[in-house]
C-alpha cells in the first residue's frame, strides 16, 4: 500500500480508507495535574479518526488513571489501616464532589490528605525498594514526581527502565497490572505516547519497554511538544539512541497529526514483524537496518490552520482504562483547547521565553476563528454536560477574548474560561476598561506575563510591555469578576549596553532593585491578585538567550557579560549557568522570599489546583475575606524559613569580602591597627556601593524593613 501524498495542502486532510488498525494514545504519569486532560491527543484522535476513518483510536490519560489506581480501595487497603483507608477513598472522591467545593475547610481538609497519602505511599515504595528519591508529592497546588534515575539524560533512561531496575518505579506495577494487559487483550497495532514534561520522560520510556517485551509487534510511537526540542541528541546514530530505540519503532516531531498519520498508513503497509519503512516521511526519527535516521526538512513543516483541523475529541480521555469511572479531579470535564500554535510575539519580544518553539511555526499567527471556537464550546457543553474551559494558548489576544465573548452571549452559552495573556492586551498606554466589561462573563481566571514592575528589567528582557499600569490593570480585572495570576521572574540580567564593564555591586544592585520594585507592587496589589507564581530565570535550550553552534549550545553574545554556561547532559532542557557578577543564590533567595509571602487568598488557593479554582472562586474569595485570622493559621509563616532566607539573601548580596572584613574586625586580638584602617576601608567602600550593605550593615531584620529600601 501506497503512503498518501502530502505536496498539497489540503492533501493533509484527504481520507484514506483503506487504512483499518487499532491506535492507542496515551499520555504517562507525571507532575500535571488530574484535573483536566492535555488537549494533544484529542487533537490528535480527531484528526486521525477524519483522515483515516476506518481506523479505530482509543485514547487515555494514564497519570489520571493511576490516581484512580492507588487510591481504589483495593490498592489502599493492602497499604493502611481500615479506618484510614475509608478517610482517603473519602478525600479522593471529594475532589469530584461540588458539595464539598462549596464546604472551603472540608475541602482543604480532603486536599491534606491527599497530600499525607502520597508522602505515605512514596515511603512505602522507598522503604521496600530501598530508594531515597524515587516519590510522587503533593505538595499545595503542584504534584512533583522525582525518579531514582535522572531523565536529564539518556544514560538515565535506560538505567531506571533497564530490566534490573525498572521494578524499582513507581509506575511499573500499575502498568504491569493494568495498562500493559489492557493493550495486549484489546490487540491494539500502534500505540502513541505524548510527552510534555521532562518528568514524562522515564514513565514514558518504561511503558515503551514494557508494552515492545510483551509484544514486540506493536508498534511504539512517541511524540509531543517536549521530546521534540530533543530532535538533535535523539537523531544522533550512536549507542546511546540505538539502545533507546530498541523500545520504540519512531519519534515524531513537533506538530504531529500528519506525520504521525503517515507513521499508522505505514504501519499498515509493513507485516508486523518488519521495521516500518518511513523514508518518505517528514518529522521522524527512527532505526532503519541497526542506525539512527533523521527525517526533518524544516522547510517542508506543515502550518496547518486551526480552522481547518476537526474539532478535537474528547471521547474515552475523562474515564478509566475500562471507560466506567470518571478519573479527573473537577465535579464535571474541564476542556483544555489551543486555538493557536505558536505566539505572535516570540519574534520580536520575552528573551527568555522557549514555550511556542516545540511548534512547527513558532510565530505563527494562525488562530481558529471565534465563531468556531464557540461552536465548539457549544458542542462540548451538549456532549459532555460542562460550561468550564481551560484555553492553553501561549497569549490570548484582546481581538480573540471579545470575539468569543460576543460569539458566546450571541448564543446565549454560560461558560467559565481559564487562559493566558499579556498585560498589553488590556493595557498599552491606557487601560481598557470597556474590553475587560465585555469578557467578565467567561473568562473568570487569567494567568498574566507581568514578569516584572521594573521598567529597566522589562526593557532587558525585551518583553514587550511597559509596567505603569500594572496596579490599575489588576485592580480592574479583580473588580470585575475576572481573577489575575501574575508570573514574576527573578535574576534576569542587565542590559549588556549599559552595564559591560561595572563591578560586582552594581550587578548586585540591580537584581536586588528590580525583585524589590516587584515584591512592593505585589504586596501593594495583593488583594486584587488570586494567585502569583515567581521563579528564577532559566535558560531553555531552545530560547534566544541560547543558541547551536554544530553540537554545542552557546551563549548569546548579548549575556556574556554576565552569564556563563556549565556544561548540560544531553537532556537537559534548562541549560546551567552561573553569573559573573550577580549571583544565582541571589536570585534563589528572592524567588523563595516571594514565595514566603503572605496574601489574603494564599491558604485557599495553595490548597486547590487552577482548574478547581473554576468550580469555586466565589466561595474560595468570601472565605478568605471572612475567615482571614483561621485562613493564616492553616498555613502560616514559617519565622524560621523567613529568617533563614533574609541572612541568606543579605549573605549573597553583600558578599565575601565584606563579610570577610566583618569577621576579621570583630576578631579581638591578632589584628594591627593598620589591617583594622584597612579593613574599616573596605567595609565602607562596600556601604557607600551595596544597596544592601549601606541599609542593612549586619543583616536583614525583616520583609517590611526589607521592601521599604527605595520606596518613595
């Protein structure tokens, strides 16, 4: 059989019937929460089940059902007591039951033990493996797996799924149990694994090995935004990838529906026990005769419009591996969606950012069109009895928010949208107070890039936007029912124009300006501000701040002022780094100070995950605001942590020499009058240079005393 001819644009949707096997997708466990299903694989399903309309796909969200696995009653009952098993299956089954999302303390309650049960489950594991960091946390709103094995590289993955070890994580008798049995029974030909997450990465492998040692005829397909950024080290014929790729049949790359179709029609037109023979297809990499094969003609990736690919389906995704119980942890089905791949803005804007590069077209301004995607919501609503979406597009413009919002009321649909955005999407000069009036009704939560509130941080980062109405603009949002969460950044660098060629304190003083300015603006707009999110700057492989030269990844020349880079593994999406002049515990120190602040809603957004938040923002809000003292006390600040991260912070801003002076001055003997003129000489020097140093000679006695440095 023929592989179908792709030279035309629409040839990428032109049905191929004679196509008729049995598709398994699939996403792994890993760190996103089970409170929605990543929206990947019904894209995926949708486009398959239109293009080859004979084939059968099953598509299931794997980490989801291993929620509904360890936490059944028969899995909890081999691991606690009676009692405390009924409390759990209780905890669990709160978190799709809206009464108690109504009930904010029993909810919390529910949450902790959760949190305590999959602490407990983790030592378990470790104490009968004897394993130190092999775990599955909940800790607030984030899950967190961390696997004995590093999945930084590729040595790593094939430790922790070698036959030897694989028993060891904590997937493996899940998928021993049940997932590997459920695609061999129901005789499926292919199997496509998704991979968004590095934490994906050993889960995935060890499913991979574990389905091909079943049955080596199936073949295995991985894919996804994630694996993708790794096309260079994963294509390179070396031992490394040959033992990789004894698991897998193909790697496809970037956006997936066309090559991964063309990967099932040759599936097809191969006889099982034969390698599939994918020259003719683009964005793969695979083993032909034992070696590494490539390929990607970059000039011939489809940009396929998001009009014209199917509505995505999201049949069999919400239930267990059996399709009976419902999995996810929401009252009804959250519907994720991208309306767009890509964002308009990574070409000229936000340095540091690497999201959209996973995309065929990074830039691409490409969007369905508001009427669809309300017919869209429409149809979702009929089918899966629920008005909540969640859109992950990298920036959901001004002109698409208010095209919905009037295709919605022209419909007269009730929905609750979550998204992303940027600030100048309301706010580029003046404040759109009309625009944010006009979307209040559907669109509840938005998560913003404000990044930073300091207008010479903003300019070196090149983000794009100006900080001067940043206060108004989350007031205006909270007033009006529609809740901000703001991402903050900590540690970006100085314009290398501006400062090549200044001394440590001048560096010191500029991270340490641009994390107050944004620690005031929070503290000053904290009740208008749902949720808030700082981390320290990272440097993905495949950002501008980054780039290739052959099989090395450089620095660009506009941070090698400041920046030098360590050494990556070979998978190692955040490049390591350290600064020349400022400091990365610096920057660490800021993130963990932010993070120690106290806001009026932290206690009940810490203990709920985005996607609940939808089911129950008004009672987490009045709850907070009526209950504030019992609020602060399920969660309250840690002195000692403050403590510690205030001497660490001052430690890394004023430095070893002055510290050193210090030490050696208050030494009471043993020090000439000389050495003591010298020392006073450089502490002073220090003071009248350090930011920190001139305000806080010994160390930091508080946030407030902290926060007031420069404030008018």
């Amino acid at each position: 059989m023929k592989i179908q001819s792709l030279e035309k644009s629409m040839g990428y949707f032109e049905p191929n019937k004679d196509v008729s096997l049995k598709v398994f997708l699939a996403t792994c466990p890993q760190s996103h929460p089970p409170t929605s299903p990543h929206p990947a694989l019904p894209y995926l399903k949708a486009y398959l089940q239109q293009t080859l309309p004979n084939t059968q796909v099953t598509q299931k969200d794997l980490d989801a059902i291993y929620f509904s696995y360890i936490l059944s009653p028969e899995e909890l009952a081999k691991r606690f007591p009676q009692e405390e098993a009924a409390r759990i299956m209780q905890a669990y089954k709160a978190q799709r039951d809206i009464r108690v999302y109504q009930d904010i303390p029993k909810f919390i309650e529910a949450h902790q033990t959760l949190e305590e049960t999959l602490d407990k489950i983790s030592k378990q594991h470790q104490e009968l493996h004897r394993l130190d960091k092999e775990s599955l946390k909940l800790r607030g709103n984030t899950f967190t797996y961390v696997s004995e094995y590093s999945a930084n590289s590729r040595q790593g993955i094939l430790d922790a799924t070698s036959p030897e070890n694989r028993q060891k994580n904590l997937f493996y008798q899940y998928y021993r149990e049940v997932v590997v049995p459920h695609i061999i029974v129901n005789g499926y030909d292919v199997v496509g694994l998704s991979i968004f997450l590095t934490d994906q990465l050993i889960p995935t492998f060890l499913l991979a090995s574990m389905i091909k040692e079943a049955s080596p005829n199936i073949k295995v397909v991985l894919g996804g935004n994630y694996i993708s950024r790794f096309e260079d080290v994963l294509s390179q014929d070396d031992e490394l990838n040959r033992r990789l790729f004894d698991s897998l049949d193909a790697i496809v790359l970037k956006n997936g529906e066309a090559p991964f179709g063309q990967v099932i029609e040759a599936s097809a037109a191969t006889q099982k026990e034969f390698e599939l023979d994918l020259a003719s297809v683009n964005q793969v990499i695979y083993k032909k005769d034992g070696k590494i094969v490539l390929n990607l003609d970059k000039e011939k990736l489809p940009n396929l419009h998001p009009n014209d690919l199917p509505r995505p389906d999201f049949d069999e995704i919400f239930t267990g591996i059996d399709g009976k119980q419902q999995v996810f942890w929401t009252p009804s089905p959250v519907i994720a969606l991208y309306t767009q791949r890509g964002c308009p803005y990574v070409k000229n804007n936000c340095e540091f950012c690497a999201i959209p590069t996973g995309n065929n077209i990074p830039n691409s301004g490409l969007a369905r069109s508001a009427q669809n995607v309300a017919e869209d919501i429409e149809y979702y609503q009929k089918r899966y009895g629920t008005k909540y979406f969640s859109f992950g597009n990298e920036t959901l413009s001004r002109k698409f928010m208010l095209a919905l919002a009037e295709e919605l009321e022209k419909r007269r649909i009730g929905a609750v949208i979550d998204g992303y955005t940027r600030t100048d999407q309301f706010s580029n000069g003046n404040l759109d107070i009309a625009a944010i009036e006009k979307i209040r009704k559907y669109f509840r939560f938005l998560q913003i890039g404000f990044e930073s509130n300091d207008k010479e941080t903003l300019e070196s980062m090149v983000k794009g936007r100006r900080p001067f109405n940043d206060s108004a603009l989350a007031r205006a949002l909270f007033d009006n029912g529609v809740i901000p969460h703001a991402f903050l950044m900590t540690g970006f660098p100085p314009e290398k124009d501006k400062y090549e060629g200044g001394n440590r304190d001048e560096y010191v003083n500029f991270y340490v300006n641009s994390a107050l300015v944004t620690l005031r603006w929070l503290l000053q707009n904290k009740q208008y501000i749902g949720t808030y999110k700082a981390t320290r700057l990272v440097l993905p492989r495949d950002s501008k701040m980054v780039f290739r030269e052959g099989e090395a990844i450089v620095l660009n020349p506009k941070y090698m002022h400041e920046i030098k880079l360590k050494k990556p593994r070979d998978l190692e999406y955040n490049i390591p780094y350290k600064k020349k002049y400022g400091s990365t515990e610096l920057d660490k120190a800021f993130t963990e100070l932010f993070d120690l602040i106290q806001t009026p809603y932290k206690t009940t957004t810490h203990y709920s995950i985005y996607h609940q938040r939808q089911f129950m923002w008004d009672e987490l809000l009045r709850w907070s605001s009526e209950n504030r003292e019992t609020s602060e006390a399920v969660l309250p600040i840690n002195q000692e942590r403050v403590n510690r991260v205030l001497q660490k912070l001052w430690t890394d801003a004023v430095g070893q020499d002055y510290i050193e002076a210090q030490r050696e001055l208050s030494k009471k003997a043993g020090v000439s009058r000389e050495k003591k003129q010298r020392l006073q000489a450089t502490i002073d020097d220090i003071r009248s240079r350090n930011i920190i140093a001139n305000h806080f000679p010994d160390s930091i006695p508080t946030i407030d005393d902290l926060v007031r440095i420069g404030s008018s």
